[in-house]
C-alpha cells in the first residue's frame, strides 16, 4: 500500500496530469490549512511550497495564464467542511466562477447537505469524494496485521475514551467525560482528557457565544468538569497530532470495548477519520460517538458493528445531548459486569472481531481504491456530457484516458 506522505502526488501524477497540465493542491502539515503545496509536473518540487499568503497571490496570477491550467484539483479531504473553514475553500470555489473554461474538482471525504450547498455555488465545480481517511488507516496501522493473535486476547478495563481535542466542534466530549465522571465510569476505563487544547480551556468551550452545547450539557460539564484539578491521562500529558499514526499496540489493547469520539458530532455529517480503525485492528468492539449515521455509514463499507450486545440505536438519534446519554446509557451496562461476564463477551464477538479486522487488511482497501477512481471517471462523464470526441475547442474538448488506464491505476494503487 503506497504512503500518505505521497497521497497526492500519486493522484496527481495517475489522474490529474493526464490532463491540460493540470495542477494540484494540498494543505500541510496533516489536519492543518498552514502551508499550500502545489503540484505540477512543469514546476520544481521545491518551488510548489507556499504560504497561504503566496498562495493568494499564486491563485491571482493563475487567473491571467489563459489554457495552460484549465484541470484543477483542491484537496480538502484531511478535515471537514465548515462554513469557517479556511479562506482557501471558498477562494477555491469564487476565483474561477467566471472563467467557464477551467475544470476545478473539490476532493472531500464527507457526505452533507452542506457540501452540495457549498459545490452548487457553481455549476464549474466537481465533487470528488473518497474515504480519504481510509488510506490514512492503512497506511498508519499496516503493522498490526503482523503480530501474534495472543497479544489481542488480554484486557483490565471494559473500556478506553481518547479526548484531546475539546474546543469548537469537538466541544461534545466535554459533556461525554461529564458523563463519565457524574456516573463514576473512569475507574473502570482508561480515559484521557485534557482541561486545555490549543485553542483555549473548557471554560472557554462552555462560554463561547456559537458553542452547540446544550443548556443541560453546559450545566452537567461545569458540575462535574469543575471538579477536576488535573487532566486525564492514559500515556503523554503532552498529546500531539502524531499520536493517531503511532498509536502502540498495548495502548489499543489494554480495554475491551472502545469508545471512539469522532471528529464530527454536532454537524450531521457523514465522515469518519482514522480513529475509527483503532479498534478494528485491535480487535475491540466500539460504540461510536459520531453525527447520527455514520454507524450504519462505517458499515455501508462492510464492517459490522455490535448490536448483538450493546443498543446501537443511538446512530439514529439526531439530538446530540439525547445521543450521548444514550451512549452512556450503554457504557453504564458495560461497566455493571464482572471480569468473567466481560470474558465471555469477548468470546462471543470474536467472529465479528475477526471479520472486521481481516476485511479492513483486505476487501476494505479495494472498495475504496475502486471508489477513488470510480468517482474520478464518473466526474469526466459529466463533464463530456455531450462533447464529441476530437473537438479541439477550449470550451467543448474531451478529457477522456486511454483504454484500460483507470483499470491499471486501481491494480498499481493495490499493490
């Protein structure tokens, strides 16, 4: 499987500069909008790193170079789409709105109305969705399908909860650790949770004027988040954004069930990232605290879930303070149960288990390489909708690939 550090410049060089000296462009480093990369074939390498301030000033001279770019891809598919996303996305979608003649494909790996709203500001704009953090997954976790079956047989909590970040978005897992602690669930989990990330405190997630937290939520967070002192810790006091890629083994193991606090809660979107695979390749039944859906979402790619011993209908409720008593509805029945009770549990999943982890290192990286690609030419059948072949006019010209060229990208991007 190739690595994420050449992600783009793999479907840069198989799909977009096939066409039109098409140009690529990526955020870096992972999960930010701090530096643009561009990629194209006819600059060099060291040249395509910019800031977002050359960037705008490389998009204003873009707009005066006539036919020699006319294929661009923007890659937005590390984070989710918001109406305060960065400038980049919006600039993305204004700066062409005129030029009929360019072709601008958005790359995202989420499914929303807001997308499509965002995609319908132009009819210019081509959504190409993957499962971006599928890749991330296979990439950062290849190394688990090698070890022993024994090391993912022992377990002494019921459960473990990873919350770093607690700000804006992700403000709902201060209302799940509330949860936790009203209910006196962390002696029999592993948790971690930070009274600070890098975009202020819990107080600040609590006050802040456009926080989606409920009355009842804020009220049960300082009651119970007020109390604590000192962060929650499982392995680092200093967590970082390289934690999901090197993640160990013992960390993922160490409790039975997983509880898995997505990035999208509030926002009713499906996206899920890489946190999702944790317990997949640790062999660990989860509950997933996510937007309502994205359980039944994880399994449209094949995984089962663990309805046989938890209620999963919380994926169906749409309000968010209901789906995370719902959640901790379940997690309390977890933790009324013995070690042996536990055990057993964990022998009875172990098909479902099992099933989950080899489709993941299996049929899961073809389905989406297919969907990747599948996706890309269902993007150029739109937009030769009615074009003729070997019209050569900058308006009406095809963009076709040779014959068998997408079959060989989806063999040599499973390799």
């Amino acid at each position: 499987m190739f690595s994420l550090d050449r992600f783009y410049h793999i479907l840069h060089d198989n799909l977009i500069s096939h066409f039109n000296h098409g140009r690529s462009f990526y955020f870096y480093p992972f999960g930010t909008y701090d530096s643009t990369n561009i990629i194209d074939s006819t600059i060099r390498a060291e040249d395509s790193k910019l800031t977002y301030e050359e960037f705008n000033i490389q998009r204003r001279l873009l707009r005066n170079m006539g036919e020699k770019y006319t294929f661009h891809c923007y890659f937005f598919d590390q984070e989710p789409l918001f109406s305060y996303t960065p400038a980049p996305v919006p600039g993305a979608l204004d700066q062409f709105r005129e030029q009929q003649q360019r072709i601008i494909i958005i790359a995202n790996s989420e499914k929303s109305e807001f997308k499509d709203q965002l995609l319908k500001r132009s009819k210019y704009q081509h959504d190409w969705y993957y499962f971006f953090h599928g890749f991330a997954a296979l990439d950062w976790y290849r190394d688990f399908q090698y070890y022993d079956s024994k090391s993912f047989q022992e377990f002494d909590k019921v459960f473990i909860c990873c919350n770093h970040l607690i700000s804006n978005y992700r403000s709902y897992r201060l209302h799940l650790v509330a949860n936790l602690l009203e209910h006196g669930l962390t002696e029999h989990g592993y948790v971690s949770f930070f009274l600070k990330d890098q975009y202020g405190t819990w107080q600040d997630a609590i006050t802040d004027p456009h926080s989606e937290l409920s009355l009842d939520a804020k009220t049960k967070i300082l009651k119970h988040i007020g109390k604590l002192k000192t962060p929650l810790i499982i392995d680092t006091a200093e967590p970082n954004g390289s934690l999901s890629a090197n993640v160990s083994m013992r960390t993922l193991t160490q409790a039975l069930w997983h509880v898995v606090p997505e990035t999208i809660f509030f926002q009713e979107k499906l996206h899920l990232t890489e946190k999702t695979f944790k317990p997949i390749v640790a062999k660990r039944p989860f509950i997933l605290v996510a937007a309502p859906g994205n359980l039944a979402y994880l399994k449209s790619y094949g995984f089962k879930t663990f309805d046989r011993w938890i209620d999963e209908s919380y994926d169906n409720e749409r309000d968010p303070y209901k789906r995370i008593e719902m959640i901790t509805e379940q997690l309390k029945k977890l933790c009324l149960l013995n070690k042996q009770e536990l055990k057993q549990m964990h022998t009875e999943m172990q098909e479902v288990l099992e099933h989950n982890f080899q489709h993941f290192y299996g049929d899961f990286k073809k389905i989406i390489v297919n969907e990747l690609v599948d996706n890309f030419q269902s993007i150029l059948t739109k937009i030769n909708n009615g074009r003729q072949p070997n019209n050569h006019s900058r308006y009406h010209q095809r963009y076709d690939f040779p014959d068998g060229h997408l079959e060989q990208v989806k063999r040599r991007l499973l390799q």
